[in-house]
C-alpha cells in the first residue's frame, strides 16, 4: 500500500474543507472523490461532520485549522455570506498561506461575488464561467475529479527544502540599532540612482527621481501573467538585472494577491514602478518579519521590453499612431468613422479599443484616493506595453467630480527621424458610463 511522503519537519498534514451548511450535498460529493486518498495514501480530510456530541467544536475547528496543508473552499453565495467561515475558519487559513505556504483550493459551485472579492486571488479549480450547478453530471464528475488529481499531486510532490528566512523582532532590532544597512536595498525615499538601470530608463532618470519624491508612499504595480493587478506599498527597491523589492500589503486583498503570486510560484509578468515598467521572471517571494511587522521580499530577473514592428500606413506614420494611441489611452477619444486610424485601433496594431480610466475608477469604487493610487501606475503600463512611448517625462492626473483632467508628455526612440518624437496629451477624460467591470493588464500584443 502506497503512503504519503512522511516528512517530520512538515507540521500541516491534512485537507481541510470549507462549506456552507446549505451546500452539505457538494461537500459529501467531493468528500466521496477524496476517499481513495484518504484510504490508500493516508491523507486526512477534515470536515465538521467529524464532530462529536459533546466536543468542542471551536476548539476542534482550531486544531484541525492548525494541521491544514490544503484547504478547500466550496465556493457559493451561502460560503460568501456565512459569518462564521469568514470570522473563525479563513483568517488563519489566509495567514497560513501566506505564511507556511498552506494551499487553497476554492471551487465554485454556483454563481456568486467570488471575483470581487479578495478570495478571487487564488487560483480556482474552475472557472466563474462554470460553477458546477451549471455543468452536466459527467462534467461535474470530471471536475471533482481535478479537485482529488490536485490533492494528490501536492500530497505526493517531493518536499522542497525549506529556506531558512530570518525573522527580526523588535528586540533584535534594538541589539543590532548601530549595525549597517543591508545593502541588497535601497532605500527608495532616500536615494535614487541610474547605476543599473535599462538604457531606456536613462532618459528620464532626474525627472523621475523629482516625481518619487514628491509622490510621498511609494507604490509598485504587480501584474500577473492572467492580467490580475495590485498595487502594492514599497519600502525598499533596487532595481538593475534583478528587481528587489521590499514590499508592505496594507490590505487584505493586497495579502491575497500576495500570497497567490507564492503559491503559483511563476505568476509574475511585469511590474510597473517609478514610471517604468518591467518584464519579469519571478524568482522568489517569501516574507519576514521586522520590527513586528510583515514584509514581502520578492526577487525577479528584469528583460527589457520588446518593441513591436512598426509601419506606416495610409500616410499615418508610426508617430502619429502614437499619438493616437496616447489619445485613445488618455482621453477615450475614437477617431473619425473614415479615419484610417480607425482600422488600427480595432485592435491589429493598438490592442485598445477604449481607455481602461472610467472602467478602472469603476473597479476602484469610484474611491477618488484609490483612483489617484492605481491610475498613474495603471496608464504607465499601458503607455509601455502598447509601444506608445519608450520614457514617460510627465504623467499629472487632476480628479474632479466624475472626471480626470491628464497633462502628459512622453518620449519615443529615434526610429524613423533622427531626433526622439515627443508624445503630448493634455485635456478631461470623462470617467462615467463604464461598461467593464474589471481593467485586466494583457495580453497585449508587444507583451
């Protein structure tokens, strides 16, 4: 009889399942897929009908909480409003993942609000488009059976070495107050400096240098390879062939999106900071504690960006593509019906078809502070990855009532004259009427 890999330095052992009581048929579906598991290799599935008469139940949910490698989350409109899974049952599930590297697994059984909240940030075992009440009996076996194939390829991959990470508390801080500055950061809000950076970077290094500090907190933007964003608060950065970054989550959502980007261990595409933007490779991302408080270390190999190949048409150069691209980015603005821009902003060379700014203020909440967070970060990605501009000189955003007032210049390379082409853009974007829900960052075809 096989058995699970034993491994004594590996304290969370079992499967944990998170339902609602009114979706106790799916549990005991699932529960009957997960049963070989449980009898040929060993692995425990915890659920609360394990509960006895007379046990403590929240002291039972606790200690079967504490041994949870996988958790499974059983996903419906019943999970998303049940007080107690969200107070007692995933909080230290959240903090385990984050943590000690526990696994969540949701599957979504119905329609609900999952891709608004922070949970969405976590890879589902299917998609929001086919939640189980809506797929046929032979699909909803063949997805079950995806939940048992995942389980038991995490229960028997080899166990990775585990990486000592050194957890600094307040006392330790006090002993070692007089000790040098690790060099592998640099402080962001006390220097800057061009050494390492890309060519294209080099261009507008002083103006950027002025823009950060005046900008107060720094933020990162981290987008996965899905086109899932967060913006994220940075405490240190250093960035040259490798990005460094110290990273402090203030939300909830931000530990989620985190957390996910570690579970997945590749996920990371770009990141977008001090208006430059960045393709990546992740290569870790683990988290320490300092000072009694939470810090995210992520590690990536940066590559330059890719620029697409351009050409003239119709007597539009690729300059004056651009600054239609900025203006469609900018300002929503569409070109005339018989312009030629019009073909080429239905997506063969734009990949735009509207502004993401009223869509994003939309996904924001309408939250003016939020909007004035993202926007900048959001729209340097864009500006970027679209081939619009190589060096962002300046990017201003003045919110007022329902509209963003944009003063922008950009810099693109020398291609087709001899000297770079400067890209302006300054007017109001109106931000209401947005049909999207969610801004997502690619695919994108320069990406």
């Amino acid at each position: 009889m096989k058995r699970a890999p034993k491994n004594a330095a590996l304290a969370r052992t079992d499967i944990f399942i998170s339902y609602s009581q009114r979706d106790k048929a799916w549990m005991e579906r699932l529960k009957m897929h997960l049963k070989p598991l449980e009898r040929d290799f060993k692995i425990n599935v915890w659920v609360d009908t394990k509960l006895r008469s007379g046990d403590k139940w929240r002291v039972e949910i606790e200690s079967a909480l504490a041994k949870t490698r996988v958790a499974i989350l059983l996903i419906s409109s019943n999970f998303l409003a049940s007080d107690f899974i969200n107070s007692d049952e995933l909080p230290p599930l959240l903090k385990a993942a984050a943590k000690e590297g526990t696994i969540i697994l949701p599957l979504l059984l119905s329609t609900s609000a999952f891709s608004l909240t922070p949970l969405s940030e976590f890879q589902a075992v299917n998609g929001p488009d086919q939640p189980l009440d809506l797929l046929s009996e032979g699909q909803v076996n063949q997805t079950l059976f995806q939940v048992a194939k995942r389980v038991h390829e995490i229960f028997m991959a080899p166990a990775k070495k585990a990486v000592a990470r050194p957890v600094v508390t307040s006392t330790a801080v006090a002993k070692k107050a007089t000790t040098k500055p690790s060099a592998a950061f640099v402080e962001t809000s006390k220097k800057t400096t061009t050494r390492g950076l890309p060519k294209a970077d080099l261009a507008t290094a002083a103006p950027k240098r002025a823009a950060a500090s005046a900008s107060g907190t720094q933020q990162a933007l981290l987008v996965k390879r899905s086109g899932e964003w967060e913006v994220i608060p940075v405490h240190h950065a250093k960035i040259g062939k490798q990005l460094e970054m110290a990273l402090r989550p203030a939300t909830p959502s931000q530990v989620a999106f985190l957390t996910g980007l570690r579970q997945s261990g590749d996920g990371l595409a770009s990141v977008v900071f001090r208006w430059h933007s960045y393709r990546c490779t992740q290569q870790d991302l683990h988290t320490v504690t300092e000072n009694n408080r939470e810090t995210w270390h992520l590690a990536a190999d940066t590559q330059e960006l890719i620029a697409r190949t351009e050409v003239t048409y119709s007597n539009l150069t690729p300059d004056m593509q651009a600054q239609a691209r900025a203006e469609l980015l900018l300002l929503n603005t569409q070109p005339p019906e018989q312009s030629p821009m019009r073909w080429l902003s239905s997506g063969r060379f734009n990949d735009l078809a509207a502004s993401p700014l009223p869509a994003l203020f939309r996904q924001v909440g309408n939250s003016p502070t939020r909007f004035k967070q993202v926007a900048p970060l959001v729209l340097t990605w864009f500006l970027h990855f679209t081939n619009t501009v190589q060096h962002i000189l300046r990017l201003s955003l003045t919110l007022k009532g329902q509209s963003v007032t944009i003063d922008f210049e950009g810099q693109r390379e020398a291609s087709h004259r001899d000297a770079p082409t400067t890209v302006r853009v300054n007017c109001v974007c109106l931000l209401a009427g947005a049909t999207d829900t969610a801004v997502l960052l690619g695919p994108i075809r320069s990406y």
